[in-house]
C-alpha cells in the first residue's frame, strides 16, 4: 500500500472539503479549488479527514493513489495557508517592477520583458539598495505558483559561471571554475 496514499488528510478549521460525481471541491479563507479525480478511487469525508482509497493493486492505482492525495492536501493547504514563492534576480541592471497582474522585467536584453500573470496569482518586486530585486509570488494553487515560476525563471536561468539569472531565494547554484590558466 501506497505510504503517501494512505495517510489521511487532516481538514483545518475553516476548509469545507466536498467530493461531487469524481470532482473534489475545497473551500477556505484565501479561495476554492477542485480538481477531477480518477472514478476507480474512492474519496470519503468523515469527521475532519479526508480518507482515499484504491480498488486494487494494480500498477496504475498504486499510482494514482499517491498522486491524487498529495494534489488534494496541497489544494487543503493552499486555501488554508497558501503558497509563497521568492525568486531572485542576479546580475548588473536586472531589475522587475510589477503593476497590478503585468510584471516588468529587465533582464540584459534589448527589450523589456512583461508578463501577464493569471488572476490567481499575487505578485509583487522589491528592490532595495545593493540588494538583488525580489519578485514574491503567492497564490493558493500551488500547481499554477509553480508553473508561474518556472516561466519566469526560462526567461533567464542561473548560469554555472558567474550565478547569474532567475533563482530562488536560498538555491544553490554549482559553480564552475572556467577556463584554467598557464596550461603548458
């Protein structure tokens, strides 16, 4: 049995948790989510957890097992707490500024770059004296934060050389040393 699956999730206070013809609807103070679920599984709600259930042992089940109950805790938390994403901009001149959902970035190229982020999505760029600039990102879909980012990150990844580019807030990028000098 799947270790992941078959923990059940624990409902906070304020989170309504509902399933409806394979269709799992989660409701809490920061929004609502659902997502459609595999109808070989069952999905019982009983007093504060949420309880998943396989048919058999087949390969796909299993699978589907894990899956299916980390996207429904992630979807709990989200509405409950929400997700946060940090992401750092290094390098001379990179700069982002952000206006309602249009996200302004300065990345070395000829051109300003701007993205329009969906609705679902908070954004906000920070800048502050000898500081990399910030974008934080919240939301509480934690699939869409993610995907949000790493489009953002492909506009300009961290290189090996120097570290510069779109990262994180506290990755680690393996350096390279470059070309050695004095080969004889």
């Amino acid at each position: 049995m799947s270790r992941i699956g078959k923990t059940p999730i624990v409902i906070p206070q304020g989170v309504t948790v509902s399933v409806d013809n394979n269709v799992v609807t989660v409701k809490g103070p920061k929004g609502e989510l659902k997502q459609a679920v595999n109808p070989d599984l069952t999905i019982k709600v009983e007093d504060g957890h949420v309880v998943i259930t396989r048919p058999s042992d087949d390969r796909e089940h299993r699978a589907q097992h894990g899956l299916y109950r980390a996207l429904i805790h992630n979807m709990v938390v989200g509405v409950s707490t929400g997700y946060r994403k940090e992401m750092e901009l290094v390098g001379v001149g990179y700069r982002a500024s952000a206006t309602g959902q249009v996200l302004e970035l300065s990345l070395g190229y000829s051109h300003a770059i701007y993205i329009k982020l969906p609705p679902e999505v908070k954004v906000e760029a920070k800048s502050e004296r000898n500081k990399n600039p910030l974008i934080i990102l919240e939301s509480d879909d934690k699939q869409l934060l993610g995907q949000v980012c790493a489009k953002i990150r492909s506009l300009r990844k961290p290189e090996p050389y120097k570290g510069k580019g779109i990262k994180f807030v506290g990755e680690v990028i393996r350096r390279k040393s470059g070309k050695s000098a004095g080969a004889k």
